[in-house]
C-alpha cells in the first residue's frame, strides 16, 4: 500500500516544499519504524514519533546519520505533570545522553508554568552545550 499509493504524491508534496528551502518534519503517532527507510527516501528531514509505540534508539542508531527525530522527554509520558527542579533536570540530561550522539534529534519542554518553562529549555541549553563540547 506503502508504495503503490502513498509514495508517489508523498513525494510530490515533500518535492515541492523542500524546493522552497524548507525542512521537512513528518509526524506520525503510530509504529512507523517498518516506514522509516520510506522516509528517508522521500527526503524527509525529521521524524515526530511516539516513544511509547516506537524503539527510538534503535531507529536513532540505525537511521541517526540519513534523518533527524523529534519525540518526547525520555522516561516522561505525556498527560502526566511535567516534574519540577532536579526531578526535570534528571529527564533532560538522561533525554540528551540517551539521544544526543552525533546531534540530529531534538526535544521539547511543555508546561504552562513559564518558570518550569523556563528552568526545563535552560537546562536543555546548558546540558547539551556540556554534552557537545566533550
């Protein structure tokens, strides 16, 4: 189905949005690793996936060099409050250590609560400068 009816205007889209000098993020909640060389032929630039329903590491060890990812706080589900202080701080690093090897993977903090906002991209910022300079 993939190939005989996704494909072809998959690519077309991707083509002409890219033409225009854009990055190209497809999201997907679902098991998409079987997809994943699909993607990276299409010239899609990152993947949005689901942690809990993908083995992101094993997909950021085996694709890490052909395409980008973007997925949740490792250890964090979403829907649950987001931790506060060195409960967040923990999440961060142990996300930047588990997924930061030669770059290509980024994360999000979300919370309405501006200074848990502000104390989770900080911590983002600083950890993996550290983690990037070693």
């Amino acid at each position: 189905m993939m190939e005989e009816i996704v494909y072809e205007p998959t690519k077309l889209i991707i083509d002409a949005i890219k033409e225009h000098g854009a990055c190209f993020q497809l999201h997907s909640c679902g098991k998409i690793e079987r997809f994943v060389p699909y993607m990276i032929d299409l010239g899609v630039d990152f993947i949005q996936l689901q942690r809990r329903a993908n083995d992101v590491p094993m997909l950021k060890e085996k694709y890490g060099d052909k395409i980008g990812f973007n997925t949740g706080l490792e250890g964090f589900s979403y829907g649950d409050p987001l931790p506060k202080g060195d409960e967040l701080r923990a999440l961060i690093r142990k996300t930047v250590d588990l997924y930061g090897k030669g770059g290509g993977f980024y994360t999000s903090i979300m919370t309405p609560d501006p200074e848990q906002l502000w104390d989770g991209v900080w911590e983002l910022f600083c950890y993996s400068r550290e983690f990037y300079e070693q």
